[in-house]
C-alpha cells in the first residue's frame, strides 16, 4: 500500500485505535478529496459550513476545526465568512493536504494546525476558542463523546459547538446521554439536533448524519 491508494468507507469503519487512524488517512491523505470525496459527492463539510453560519455570533472567533483532514469544513467556512480557523487532526499527512488550502483572498485557510489525539488530553490552555465545528470525526472507530470533557476545558464560556455525529456512533455510543446530562449538570446549552446530508451520491445517500448544535455555558 502506497500514500496514493485510494481508500473507502469500509476501512474507515474498521478502524479500532489511534494508531489504526493513524495508518489509514496517512496512505488517504493524497486521495481523499480527489477520489473519495468526488465519488461519493461529499457534502457533509458544506452542510456544517452553512449551519454555522447561521448560528455564528460575534464573539465566536477563533473557530477550531476538529478532526479537519484535508481542510474541507475550513474551506467551506472560509467561502462563506472570513473567519480565523484553527485545525486539529491526528494524521500528519492530512494536515499537510490542509495547510495547502487557500481563500478567495489568497490568504491560508488555517490560521494554525496540530497534530493531535482527541482521545487523549488535549494540550492546550484553557479557553482558548469561541467555536467548535467538526464534520466526519465523530464515528466509527474514531472518536467518542469522552472527547467532550477536554473541548469543554479549551473553550470559553458561550463557546458555539457545531458538530456532525454518524447516526449509528450517536444510537450506538450515547451521545444523547451525554449532551442531557451535559445541560443538566449546566455545561451546555440544550443541543439542536440536526439531521443532514453525508453524500449525495452513492449507496450511503440516504445516511443522514446527526449534527448538534450547542454552546458552553
């Protein structure tokens, strides 16, 4: 297996550890946008974009990307406001394809860009960010709500949280549980649930992700 092997959702789904993660969007990297993405007309990123928008206030600056691969939530974000975007992703190799993302203006997407584990503790001060968006992370074999507990801690109060879940990791791994008790304890806000598109090709099209919307209190 090569850097340029064009991968899909089957190995995205078989993925078990960090290192797994690690491995598979290391030889996705090159491909992602260009086979897969295509392929299936990707157009979660887009719809995250567009909520964000509408939801999105004046002190929601600085934006951190979450598992951001390749840049497209960032990309989209920055056609639709000029916003200050920071990347997070635990692949080194996705994030190169990212750095390389430009605005209209000619300016980089990305402000700044981490390597990091969303699995682990986060290091990085607290409150830090106004904003939290994520498209494709929360899934199988990736991340779980756990990693909640550390964004909580990196952002400042009023934080808005706009974060696309798989409907089936949502069901599955109880994200639902873990947002009531969130607002009940006084964290959050009650989330909005979303339903939107993933893909508008393909044999997934009907697969509607779930996308929460929420601020920090």
């Amino acid at each position: 297996m090569n850097g340029d092997e064009d991968l899909d959702l089957d190995e995205a789904y078989a993925v078990e550890t960090p290192d797994d993660n690690r491995d598979l969007y290391g030889r996705w990297a090159a491909t992602y946008e260009s086979g897969f993405a295509t392929r299936h007309a990707y157009v979660y990123h887009e719809r995250v974009a567009a909520t964000f928008t509408e939801s999105v206030g004046p002190d929601d600056d600085p934006v951190l990307d979450i598992g951001c691969g390749t840049g497209l939530v960032g990309e989209a974000l920055r056609a639709l406001g000029d916003w200050t975007i920071d990347g997070l992703d635990l692949s080194p190799e996705m994030l190169d394809e990212a750095r390389g993302k430009a605005a209209e203006d000619g300016s980089p997407v990305y402000r700044d860009l981490h390597v990091a584990d969303l699995t682990a503790p986060l290091e990085f001060g607290d409150g830090v960010w106004g904003a939290v968006v994520s498209a494709g992370t929360f899934t199988h074999g990736h991340v779980g709500h756990d990693a909640f507990d550390e964004l909580y801690r990196i952002v400042r109060p009023g934080a808005l949280f706009v974060v696309g879940i798989n409907p089936d990791h949502f069901e599955g791994e109880g994200f639902a549980d873990r947002f009531r008790n969130d607002t009940a304890a006084g964290r959050i806000t009650a989330p909005d649930y979303l339903r939107i598109p993933t893909y508008s090709l393909g044999e997934h099209v009907d697969r509607l992700s779930v996308l929460a919307v929420f601020r920090t209190t």
